[in-house]
C-alpha cells in the first residue's frame, strides 16, 4: 500500500481552483496548483471539512460500494449510532436495525455496544494513578491524526484502547464463527459510517496491523435503500444491543457522560479542537481528567458523510436515547467480551512543519520565510493559491511556489517593469528636449 | 535568529501571542517537541507576568543550534522580594486578574521548573527582566 492512504480525495473535473478549501483545511493541506487543489498527503488529516466547504462538490471521500459485501459469504452490517439520527421519528431503533439487514445483511452488530466496552476499559485507564492526565480519546480518528502531526507532547495521553468500530467487528465476528460455524475468511464486517476519517482508518490503521472492518459504508450511500426497506417491513426481529450509554456516543459529550466523571471536558468541530489541545499542551488546563474531541461540529452527528443536519439529528438522537434509557437491559441482546482491546502498534511524531532536516538550513529558511513575509501584504487573500501569506512565505523557502504567485507582487514587478520600460522609451525625447531648452536659453 | 515582539499591558485577550509565535517557528526548526515545550511554556509564564504585573513590555528571543534564549524587559514595578515570588502558590495578582483565571502564584515556579537557566534582574520602580535559557543539546 502507499505510505499514505486518504479517503478524502480530489474530483479534479469538479475542482474550479476556488479558496474555499484551502482557507478551511486545520492543518494547512490543501494549495492550489494550476488551477487544482492539491492535497499534500503527509498533512491531510481526513477530517473531511473539505467535503463540507467545497461548493462544487469536488472533495469527496472514497468508501466501499454496497456492492462489495458479496464477496463474503457472510455478511455483517455495524452500524455508527449517528445512522439512527437520520431517520424521522417514526422509525424506532430496532426497525432501522431491522431495515438495514434487509438490504443485504446476514447479520447486524451496533457500534454503540462495542463503545459499551471501550468504555468499561477507559474506566480502568481512568482509576489508574500511573497513567498520564488528562487522558484525551482516540475514538475520533481525525483528531489521532492531527495529535500525530501537530501535538507529539500528547501521543502519550491517547487513550490507546480500540475504537468502538474495530471491538463491535471483532465481537460480531467472533460471534458469527462460533455461533453459526462460519469460516472467519467467509465472515465480511462493514462499517456504516458518517465520516471519511474512519475509511482511513481501516485502510491504513493506525493502531493494529490490520483492520477487523472489510469494508466502510457512507450513511448516505445506504439512506434511500434502507427508507425504502422502512416503508416494507413488516416483521421485525430483535436485534437491539446496546444501552443509552452506547448510543449517546454519537453526540459531542456522549463519550465523556458515559466515563462517569464530573472531570471530562468535551469539544467538538476540528478548530475548537485545535485551541483546546494547545491548552492541555501548554498544561493552561487544569482539574480534567479525561478530553473527549470530536472533529466534526456536534460530534459524529455531523459528519460529513450523513445526510440529515447536524441539530436535526441531534434531537433525534435523544428521542433514541430516552427510549434505550425506559427500556429494560434483559429485553436487549447482550454479551459480555473480555478480550484484551489495547493497541498493538504505537503512533510516532510526523514532523510535517519542518523545514529542513539539517538545522542550519532549517534556520537559513526560516530566516528567509520571515524576510519574504514581511514583504508580502498581509491580506491572506488565498489568491497564490497558499492559504494566507505566511503559508505561501514557506513554500516559497521549500522550493514549492515563487514570489510573483502573488498578485500584489506580480502587480508591483509589473508595475517596476513598466516604469523601465517607459524610462527607456523616454530617453531619446528627454536628449531632444535638453536641447531645445538649450536652445531657448 | 533574533526575533523581537512587543508584550501589551494589562491586555488578556492577546496574551500568549509572542510564545506562541516562537512556538510554530521552534517546530519548523525541527527542535524535539519536547524541548519546544519547555521553552513555549516558560515563555508564556514570563509573557504573561510581564502582561499582568510588568505594564507589558517586550521580549528579545534569539535561537541558536544549541539553545534559546528568552529576555522579557517589563517597565513595571519590580519584585521586592524575589524569594517569595518565587514560591508556588504566592501571588500579588488582582482579584480582576484571578477571575480570569491567571494569578495562581505558579508563574515564576513553573519558568523555573521548565528552563535550564533563569536569571531575574529587578529593580524596584523600574522594572525587570527575565532572562530563560532552554539548552537544546542537553539529554532529557
């Protein structure tokens, strides 16, 4: 596989080369090259708010067909909770379970039991006095990524437990082998997923060698297949697993309330992230035990994959949650799992603002990034297709952009080149002149 | 490298603008993020005293291959006593400041707690400067 894989890509036919991506990217990913956006790889994130911003649709996130689950003979849907926010009230949590076998599942496994278990685990991270605080939640893969690249003083605080995706897989495996004597080779587990973030991180996990997922589904690839089935269920089976806890994942917070400690702070939307964590690295926070961050505004809610707005879903989330909440735990589906869900691999620090790997060069840049910036006109107008005047200042110094792709220095040089220009035009006229005024003297 | 910045007085709300500014250009040096810290962290303590005792001030950075060195000049009134200052918890800080959530007595503690060297020169109605040295080289 290449060294990086992104779900969140480019559709260069719709790209008009517009500065609505770059000015968003929280990691300064995006530049436009010859009338494109180009993604720089080692930067991107996957944090979607590209998707969202793009007027043209021209960003998009490469997940799996339906399609793709007929290669297993046995096929298992793990539903994010955020696919229960999209659909109107009506439809209870067991019918959209319901509804979603239909369209081609053997089987479904929810998500929100798998976050039961994770949170169990970080309950134990929590009590133990040896571990590093606040401890920060790796359940938002958008926002690993970007401690990885922007925050290294923090990978120690990662809760390096499996995310809720990667237990409910495993679990819903494990399950299917046992239960029903399937071949683990014939057993495909896909994710339905509200965001591009979790596609990488199947695709190139960071925490294990290889994903338990097979494939990653978009909610709104499935969304009019399943309404569809809505409309046509007739009997339902149940298939309810997980409590309120799991399912009020989905929500900004969710995570946090479910921990059980008055000490948890949550934040949601890539930029507020950003802020927090600069806090909780300069050690400006004090009295929180446990981060939970969430890179999309309102939490999974609003990703970028969903269909329904954001404070839409968030009203039906809780009608969910109210409803899990009066029901009895024996009427639900439940297990137990007691596999150890650490990490098996380690994240490493991926330096991606250096400027040079030698540090006097490193220095001599960095002397002529501000030399170049303070020439230019601090408008940030994106126009060079960097996305302020700083950022087009260092790529200047890495070789990547020149001074006049700003307007206002090309504007400057043509305006010197003119005045040349008309000097040397001048010159015969001015010779002809002193003598006429000689002349007349 | 010598950078200069300018420190507001009495101004909260831009606090933190010159450490933090120092902070991105330590990163794209490729210095260990864990020295980065230190010298970001002790910045911003000497940064903000100079903001809320000092009337701000400025700060005089420069950057070698083997150390930082960090001076913040404030106009303010001194420290009369430099022991208890530096005594984690003890404050002269404004009840206005300590609504904000600054003023905690930990400034001078934690500069010192973060930098291989610190010197204060203060003089008493004429103001201080505090010079922090962060070594590069040295092993962690």
């Amino acid at each position: 596989m290449a060294k990086y894989f992104h779900s969140v890509t480019l559709d260069e036919s719709k790209c008009r080369g517009c500065t609505n991506c770059i000015k968003g990217c929280p990691t300064e990913a995006i530049r436009v090259r010859q009338e494109k956006a180009r993604i720089i790889n080692e930067r991107c994130i996957d944090c979607g708010e590209c998707i969202r911003i793009c007027p043209y649709h021209a960003k998009k996130a490469i997940t799996d067909d339906l399609s793709c689950i007929f290669d297993f003979k046995h096929k298992i849907a793990i539903p994010a909770p955020t696919l229960y926010s999209q659909f109107t009230p009506e439809y209870t949590r067991n019918m959209l379970l319901n509804a979603l076998k239909k369209i081609g599942f053997d089987d479904v496994y929810e998500v929100a039991r798998g976050a039961e278990f994770v949170t169990e685990a970080t309950k134990k991270l929590l009590a133990d006095k040896s571990i590093k605080k606040p401890l920060i939640s790796s359940a938002c893969p958008a926002v690993v990524r970007l401690i990885q690249v922007r925050f290294p003083n923090l990978i120690d605080h990662l809760v390096k437990l499996e995310s809720p995706m990667e237990v409910a897989a495993k679990i819903a495996k494990k399950k299917a082998a046992s239960e029903k004597q399937i071949n683990l080779s014939d057993i495909g587990v896909f994710f339905i997923t509200p965001c591009a973030a979790k596609a990488t991180s199947v695709k190139a996990p960071y925490e294990s060698k290889k994903s338990s997922v097979d494939g990653v589904i978009s909610i709104k690839d499935i969304y009019l297949k399943m309404l569809a089935c809505l409309d046509r269920l007739k009997e339902q089976e149940q298939l309810l697993q997980a409590g309120y806890e799991g399912i009020r994942w989905a929500n900004s917070g969710g995570e946090g309330l479910a921990i059980g400690t008055d000490k948890f702070l949550a934040v949601d939307g890539i930029h507020n992230v950003i802020t927090i964590l600069e806090a909780v690295e300069s050690e400006k926070i004090m009295g929180v035990d446990f981060i939970e961050a969430l890179s999309c505004t309102g939490g999974c809610l609003g990703g970028p994959l969903n269909v329904e707005n954001v404070y839409v879903a968030k009203t039906r989330i809780k009608k969910h949650v109210d409803d899990a909440k009066a029901m009895d735990k024996s009427d639900l589906l439940q297990d137990t799992y007691n596999d150890n869900i650490d990490w098996t691999e380690e994240i490493e620090y991926t330096p991606v603002m250096k400027l040079d790997d030698d540090f006097g060069k490193a220095m001599k840049k960095l002397e002529d990034l501000e030399k170049i910036n303070d020439g230019l006109p601090g408008l940030d107008c994106g126009a060079c297709g960097a996305p302020n005047c700083r950022a087009l200042a260092e790529d200047i110094v890495r070789g990547m952009a020149q001074e006049t792709d700003c307007i206002f220095k090309l504007r400057e040089k043509l305006r010197d080149l003119s005045i040349q220009m008309q000097g040397l035009g001048n010159m015969p006229s001015y010779a002809v002149n002193d003598e006429h005024e000689d002349k007349s003297k | 490298m010598k950078l200069h910045y300018e420190i507001p007085a009495n101004d909260l709300t831009y606090a933190g603008e010159a450490s933090s500014s120092v902070k991105k250009k330590l990163v794209q040096l490729g210095i260990d993020p864990a020295l980065v810290k230190k010298a970001a962290v002790s910045m911003y303590e000497a940064e903000i005293n100079a903001v809320i005792h000092g009337n701000g001030g400025f700060a005089d950075v420069e950057v070698s291959s083997d150390r930082i060195i960090v001076t913040i000049t404030d106009k303010g009134p001194g420290i009369p006593n430099i022991e208890l200052a530096m005594q984690e918890g003890w404050s002269t800080a404004s009840d206005e400041v300590r609504e904000m959530g600054f003023g905690a007595g930990m400034g001078l503690p934690n500069i010192k707690r973060y930098t291989d060297k610190l010197d204060i020169d203060t003089q008493i109605g004429e103001g201080t400067k505090v010079t922090i040295t962060v070594e590069f080289n040295k092993r962690l």
